[in-house]
C-alpha cells in the first residue's frame, strides 16, 4: 500500500500483519529506529517496483486518537525546530536555505530538508542540533523539484501542483514534448513554479505522438479534392491539415482522412529508413511520431 506523510511525501509499505484499513484511514508504521504515522491513499498489488521497497518496511496497526494528538503536537512544534535550525544556519554562515523540518511521530528522529546550490559540509550543525533537540538529526538535500512539492499551491491552470497532489514520482519530461504538442517555446509558458519544464507535458505525450504519426509532415505535398498542394500547418487535435489554396494567401484546412501522401503510414506500419531524417526544417526524423527506427519523430 501507499502512503502519505507530511509535505506530500510517500512510501510504500507491507500490511503483512493484516491490519484492517481503507484508503484514508492514519497507521503507525515501521519507521527508521522507530514509528511513523502516515495516511493511507492506495491499497493494492501496485506496480512491481514498489515491491523492493515494501518488503523492508510494513504496517503496524491502526492510528488511535493519542496517535492523532501526538502528531498534531508534532506539527506544531516543528515551526520552533525550523527557527533553531535557521538561526544555526546564519550562525554558521552555511549557503543552504532550510525548506522544511519533519519530526518522526515517536520523537526519535528530526529531519530538516534544505536546497544548496552545491555540497554543504553540515556536521558542526548536525552536532548543534543533536544536543538542543536530543534527537536523532539528518539534513536532507533535495531538488527544487522537490521542494515545490513540499510546499505545494496552486498552478497556473487551477488545480493543486500535480507533484503535490498525485503524482507517486517524477518523470523525466523534455522539451521535444512542447514541440510534438505544438506549444510556443515560451520558457515562462512551459515552466512551472519549481523553473523545470511543467510535469503536465508528458501526461498526453503518448496521445500527440500518435496524432502525428498519422499526420502529414509541414511541407510535405499532399493531394486533396482540389489537387495536390503543400501542407503549411497541421493541428493535431482536430487532426485538419491546412494547405495552400488556389488563391495566394487563401489557405484552405482539409480533415486528414480526405488527404493522401506518398508516405502516409498505415496503422502500425513503419517508414523506411530513407526517410530517417527528412524531418521538418531539416530535423532528424521521419515525422511518423510512432516510428521506432526515428525514436519517436522529429524533434
């Protein structure tokens, strides 16, 4: 099963004992040297990389009302813990800004997550705030991937960040992306709130890739009712196709199925390697989003 703790993160976890529980519901777990409480938000078999890391750690038992309280506690005083550990920091005269601070449900550990623009060496720190909190302490470096995650707001579309919400991990996403969709290259467009390209980009990348496919390449010349012309422009989510008319400057958009082309790709047929690298504007690609022997289009 999945859970979540505080700032979003998530684990997988073994209910090896059997523990009645259904998504939503608060459980201790087994933790480093100790418990943990976290919320339930999947139950099931998973995928089978989330395994390796189940199989170390498991359910305990359910959470009771002291376990709520004891975490609320938790939350509380770790607004002060952020406070020592940032006037450390300035004391110290360390290049690193503290993100967030974690305490372990049973006390035993505390863990401040920082952002650096390179390695940090933290062990006089370390030993500052063993001795104030009498805990266990780890400062963890993270991206700012992942520190938009732990913040978490909302992004330019609405909705709560994807990372914070529901995505399980990060994948990679690539600026190919925006230009198989058709998007302006608008840094500012494409960014989100952590300056990496916004996650949303890969979710229909699949979807557009083949769209493509099916579609001609831009100037490509293609026979229509009117006769043969050269594709200016495609749009691939109404899958039209806007050529030159007979008149200059009188385009004319026709819906791919009543066009025809020399290397129009029928379902699941690839193209020859020829073609490899006549992609648009001299790219290294077919324009055939599918094809393997191109790896996956032109970029």
């Amino acid at each position: 099963m999945l859970l979540q703790f505080k700032g979003r993160r998530k684990s997988y976890y073994h209910n090896r004992r059997g523990v009645p529980l259904n998504t939503g519901d608060h459980c201790l777990v087994e933790a480093d040297r100790g418990r943990d409480l976290g919320r339930v938000t999947y139950i099931g078999p998973g995928r089978p990389e989330w395994w390796a890391v189940a199989e170390r750690q498991g359910v305990l038992q359910l959470a009771d009302e002291e376990d709520l309280d004891r975490q609320r506690i938790n939350r509380a005083e770790e607004a002060g813990f952020w406070d020592v550990c940032a006037e450390r920091i300035r004391r110290r005269g360390l290049d690193m800004n503290l993100v967030t601070v974690e305490r372990q449900h049973d006390g035993r550990k505390i863990t401040f997550y920082f952002t650096a623009e390179g390695r940090v060496d933290f062990r006089d720190l370390v030993r500052d705030l063993a001795a104030v909190f009498r805990a266990r302490i780890e400062l963890r470096q993270i991206g700012v991937r992942d520190e938009t995650r732990l913040q978490g707001g909302l992004a330019m579309c609405g909705r709560e960040y994807c990372c914070a919400g529901f995505l399980q991990e990060f994948v990679p996403v690539t600026l190919k992306m925006a230009k198989t969709q058709q998007l302006p290259l608008n840094p500012a467009k494409l960014s989100g709130p952590c300056g990496r390209l916004r996650c949303c980009l890969a979710f229909e990348d699949d979807h557009y890739r083949e769209a493509r496919r099916r579609l001609p390449r831009v100037g490509a010349t293609v026979v229509t009712p009117d006769g043969p012309s050269v594709v200016r422009q495609t749009d691939l989510l109404r899958e039209t196709v806007t050529v030159d008319g007979h008149e200059p400057g009188r385009p004319v958009q026709w819906p791919v199925d009543r066009l025809s082309w020399d290397d129009a790709p029928a379902d699941g047929q690839q193209c020859l390697p020829a073609d490899h690298g006549r992609g648009e504007n001299g790219g290294g690609g077919c324009g055939h989003g599918g094809c393997p022997g191109c790896g996956g289009g032109a970029a």
